[in-house]
C-alpha cells in the first residue's frame, strides 16, 4: 500500500465511540498524515466545549460536522429513530464531503482511507463505492467485539433466544441447582 496522505475518521456519535477515534485520529496526524475528522454537530459542539484547544490547529487534523437529522434533544432520546436518521442524513452529506475533498480541481489532498467505527458500518460502504481504502475501528474491547460477532452462535446453540435473552433453566444448570437442594 502507498503512504497514506489523507484519512477520513468518522465515530459513531455515542458515549465511548468518539474519544478512541480521535485519539487514533491525533496519533495518526502526528505522524504526518492529514485527518478530518467527521462529527455530528451536536458532537463536535461537546468537543468544542471540552477541548477546544484540539480546534486551534486544523493543519493536520481538521474537524468538519454534520447534522444529524435531528430537530430536538428530545428526538435525540429515541435511540432507533436517531440511528435511522442519523443513517439517512449523514450518509448522502458524506458522499458530498468526499465529492468535494476529491474534487481532481480542488486544492485538498485526495482521501486515501477512511477509517469508520464498525457501529457506523454504511461508512465504509460509502468508501468502497468511492474506490478507497476502508477500515473498521472498534472503540470496546476485543471481548465484546467477540461477543457480538458469535450471537448467531450463541443463538444457534440454545444459549440465548433471538431476543438475547438467556434461555430458562439450560440443562446443566438445572442439574447444578438441583443437586445443592
């Protein structure tokens, strides 16, 4: 692979998805490669508050935000209307963003990679319908990432029912239970 000049990172906009992003993002920047970082406005208005020094120098890693589809605080609380809008409103914005940074007449560095938290998968759809590079980030630890990917397993086994939950009284327990009675 050719040395990166230009990474897009975009988190999944959530508590725990946006910290170890930027951090890759701010080690990968220092490290000589532009980053833009892509928030949802609600987002990049927290980090603002909190750091902004991170806004001071946009040399090498710049922050662009996008909205999120959302009109309230209150909208933002239904959890699978927000992940539907947020879907339909950021994927078409990000089409356009990387239109314009690839633009063969525009003065940026063409987006080599885009590195998307895996939660936000349609992101590296987006890349790959553009010819670039993807890479799934996971923010969690490498348990939980094993644990999402072998539910089917899980499922399929008798451990847990489609609706995740722990099927009732599974054989060896019943027996364990019994036999301290």
């Amino acid at each position: 692979m050719a040395r990166l000049r230009h990474v897009l990172a975009l988190p999944f906009p959530a508590q725990g998805h946006v910290t170890p992003l930027l951090k890759l993002a701010l080690w990968i920047a220092e490290h000589g490669v532009k980053v833009t970082f892509v928030n949802s406005i609600v987002v990049q208005d927290k980090l603002m508050s909190a750091s902004p020094e991170l806004f001071e120098d946009q040399s090498m890693l710049r922050f662009v935000a996008l909205p999120d589809g959302m009109d309230s605080d209150e909208e933002h609380k239904d959890a699978n209307t927000w992940v539907e809008r947020y879907v339909a409103t950021v994927s078409p914005r990000l089409q356009e963003l990387i239109k314009k940074i690839n633009d063969p007449d525009g003065d940026d560095e063409k987006i080599d990679c885009v590195i998307s938290d895996v939660t936000a998968g349609w992101a590296l759809e987006v890349a790959e319908s553009f010819g670039i590079e993807a890479v799934g980030f996971w923010p969690a630890g490498a348990s939980c990432l094993l644990l999402q990917l072998h539910i089917p397993k899980l499922i399929e086994d008798g451990v847990i029912n489609e609706d995740g939950k722990s099927k009732p009284q599974l054989p060896y327990v019943k027996d364990e239970i019994e036999s301290h009675q």
